[in-house]
C-alpha cells in the first residue's frame, strides 16, 4: 500500500547505501513504518502511545 499523502523519512543513522532501512511517516493519530526496499509492501500502522512504548524500550538496549 502506498500512501503518498504521507511525508516518509529514514533515521539519520541509516547508512548510505539504503539496505536494511526502515521509513517512517507521523500522521495526526498514528505513526506508519514501511521497508524503505519496497515501498510497495503494506506498511505496518500502530497508535502514538505504541510507539512512544517501542521507542522508549528500543532506547534502553
């Protein structure tokens, strides 16, 4: 599914051949995360308050 209204973006740690990457758009209510290898795929939508916990676990390992 591509949302093209959405503004994708790619963390600045990603390197610059563009493997294993991962996208992200922040809309009003939800956060969307998609294989920046093929934009084609679905991509996966989860709440604020999920991500929020994700990021937050993710930063402590």
């Amino acid at each position: 599914m591509n949302t093209p209204e959405l503004r994708w973006f790619k963390s600045t740690y990603s390197s610059a051949q563009g493997d294993d990457c991962v996208e992200v758009a922040v809309a009003e209510q939800d956060i969307h995360v998609r294989d920046s290898k093929d934009m084609t795929l679905p991509h996966l939508t989860v709440g604020r308050v999920g991500w929020a916990r994700f990021v937050g676990f993710a930063a402590l390992r």
